[in-house]
C-alpha cells in the first residue's frame, strides 16, 4: 500500500495474475451476495419432534450467543430439561414464518 503525502491518499496495488500481469475487474453484473441457499438438518429425522440449540442455530442462521439473547428475551419459545434446552420444531417452524421479512 502507498501514500502520498501531499493528499494523503491510499492507493491499493493492482491484483495480478501467476504471469505478473493485471487481471481484470470482477463483472460488474455479477452481485456481491451470495444467494441463500435452504438449510437442511441432516442430523434431525423427519419425525423428531423437539430439535437441540445447535440445530435451531442452523435453521435460523445465528450464532449460539444469538440464541442464548432471544431465550433471555423470552423472544423464542423453549423448554429447558436438565441443563439442555429443547425447542419444538413446530414453534421454531412458526416463528421463523412470523419473523420472516423479505429484502426487497
């Protein structure tokens, strides 16, 4: 990275490919996200009933401090046995629906 220090503007070095020559900038049209792709819970069967934290973060792309912020809130409903919390899949099914809002 240089500088000049007359207007102290940073200017980033060329990218260059294995030959030392310029390579060419990304395609403009091409988007910088990538798309969302659905999350399948391979560790789950079909027929279970309540789902661990550790899947609930994959089914709703969070962190687990995410997950331990939403239980505090009271904002995610959960049932606690022993030391291991447990979430019904149909409830986390129908608050992901009712939280859903679509980027436009």
């Amino acid at each position: 990275m240089k500088t000049e220090t007359n207007s102290m503007r940073i200017v980033k070095p060329e990218k260059t490919d294995t030959a030392g020559t310029p390579q060419q900038e990304k395609d403009p049209e091409k988007s910088k996200y990538k798309p969302v792709t659905p999350v399948m819970l391979d560790t789950v069967p079909e027929d279970a009933v309540f789902i661990r934290s550790a899947d609930v973060c994959k089914l709703l792309n969070i962190s687990n401090s995410t997950l331990r912020n939403l239980r505090a809130e009271r904002a995610i409903p959960f049932y606690k046995l022993g030391g291991t919390f447990l979430y019904s899949k149909e409830e986390i099914m129908n608050y992901l629906a009712s939280n859903y809002s679509r980027r436009i």
